[in-house]
C-alpha cells in the first residue's frame, strides 16, 4: 500500500520537474531520466516516455523532431498551458513546503 502512495506522489513530482525543465529549454527522454536520478528517481523509459505522452496529450506539452547523429529524437517543450499549471503547481507547493517546516 505505502509504495502504491508513494509512486503517485513521485509521478506528480516528476511531472513537475519535466515540466520545469522544459519551460527552460527542449528536453529529450534520455536527458530527463538522467536528470531524474540525479534526484534519486529511478525511472525507466517504459514510464518515462508515457508520462511525456501524457503530458502533450493534454496540451502542456508539444513535441518536435530532430535528427541527430543519423537518428530520430524527439523533444519536448512546454506550451502556454503548460506554463500556466507549472506556474500554479509552484505555488501549491510552496505552499505545502511551508506549511510541512
């Protein structure tokens, strides 16, 4: 039960880091993973890459493609939406962050 709870609270927190990293610059799967562990998520492609999905779904994200080196890989950016729910997610977690002192 306590790893199902936590799962979905990591899932939130991840979203809010691709989120936050793609509000930066482009981002790509392998790169986020590996930004992810240096936070101490241990994540797979196969969780990855629909939550990525997930996200352009619902209009935060947007995807293009480059080719780099002879291969197809695809980047995320954040959209206006997708600024305004970072932008909203920031404070609710200030918030609780300040509340949790």
């Amino acid at each position: 039960m306590k790893d199902k709870v936590l799962r979905k609270l990591f899932l939130g927190f991840i979203q809010l880091h691709i989120l936050h990293h793609a509000c930066k610059e482009p981002v790509f799967g392998l790169w986020m993973m590996e930004e992810l562990q240096e936070h101490g998520y241990e994540i797979s492609a196969g969780t990855l890459y629909p939550i990525f999905h997930n996200l352009e779904k619902s209009g935060l994200l947007y995807s293009i493609e480059k080719v780099i080196d002879g291969k197809v890989r695809k980047y995320y950016q954040i959209t206006a939406e997708g600024e305004e729910v970072l932008k909203l997610a920031k404070e609710k977690a200030m918030e609780l962050i300040d509340e949790l002192e």
